[in-house]
C-alpha cells in the first residue's frame, strides 16, 4: 500500500509543472506529514530518490557535479520557452531523494520564479533537523546552484 502511495506522490510531481514553487513546496509539506517518524519519511526520501528519471550517463561530467556535497550529485539543466528544467542523479541514496524533491519543486519555472522562491518547506517537514552537518551543507549547495543555474540563464535573456 505504501508504496502505491510512494509512486501516487512521484506520478503528481510530474503534472506539476502548472503550479507555482509555493503550491508545490505544500503539497510536499502535507506528503511529509502523511507519515508518523522519521524512518517512514526517510523511506518516502529513498524511494522519491529511486524514482527519479533515468540521468544521461554523458551528464555525469566534473561540470555537472554539486561542490560541497558529501556525496557526488550531477545537476543538469537546460532552457527552453523560458523555463529551467533540472534532472540530477547521486551515487548516494538520501542525496538522491534530497535531490529529486529539489528537482520537482524548482523544474518548469522562469529564472525569476527559481531565484524570488522562498524555500520553506525544507524546515516544515523537519529535514534540516534529520540531516547530518555534511548533508545540510549538501542540500544548501543544491539549492545554492539550482538558483545559480536560473541566474545565468536571466541574464542570458
């Protein structure tokens, strides 16, 4: 049953694109609270993780790579009518999952949107407070170049 629900999640991140950063970082407070520990949170994490999209291999380049994770994390964007559109993958599991929630809240967005976001819901659902110190400075360097990445592609403009 859990894991019906786990994909249910997966299947509504992908027909997000039509709602805003806010809306999205909810829905992902109210899927969090869904669940009564951590352990149940830190399996939804893992399995959000595996269920990302299949990352090109040709991807997987130092450029590509998150400075400051643990980890190795690849970002990858492109843009197109106005839009950033990240995919990532990481050769560590919770990184994966960190990654892939990052991934849906930002992804389909102008750079405008990306950079003006107020990012809550990392602290709503209690991550910060779940994640070793390597970890939370892992996830501030995602978010770090995710908003580099929309940066770059408003000045292109």
């Amino acid at each position: 049953m859990q894991l019906k629900r786990h994909q249910k999640c997966w299947d509504n991140c992908l027909i997000l694109t039509v709602q805003s950063i806010q809306q999205i970082q909810d829905q992902i407070i109210d899927e969090f609270n869904f669940f009564q520990d951590w352990s149940e949170k830190y399996q939804y994490l893992i399995d959000l993780g595996k269920n990302l999209p299949e990352f090109n291999d040709s991807n997987r380049i130092d450029s590509n790579l998150i400075k400051g994770c643990q980890s190795k994390v690849w970002l990858n964007s492109s843009f197109d009518n106005n839009l950033v559109v990240f995919e990532a993958d990481s050769d560590a599991i919770i990184s994966k999952g960190i990654i892939s929630l990052l991934i849906r809240v930002f992804s389909g967005h102008t750079p405008e949107e990306i950079i003006s976001a107020n990012i809550d819901f990392i602290d709503k659902i209690g991550l910060n407070s779940h994640l070793s110190q390597t970890r939370a400075n892992g996830l501030l360097s995602m978010i770090k170049q995710i908003k580099i990445y929309a940066l770059a592609y408003q000045a292109k403009k």
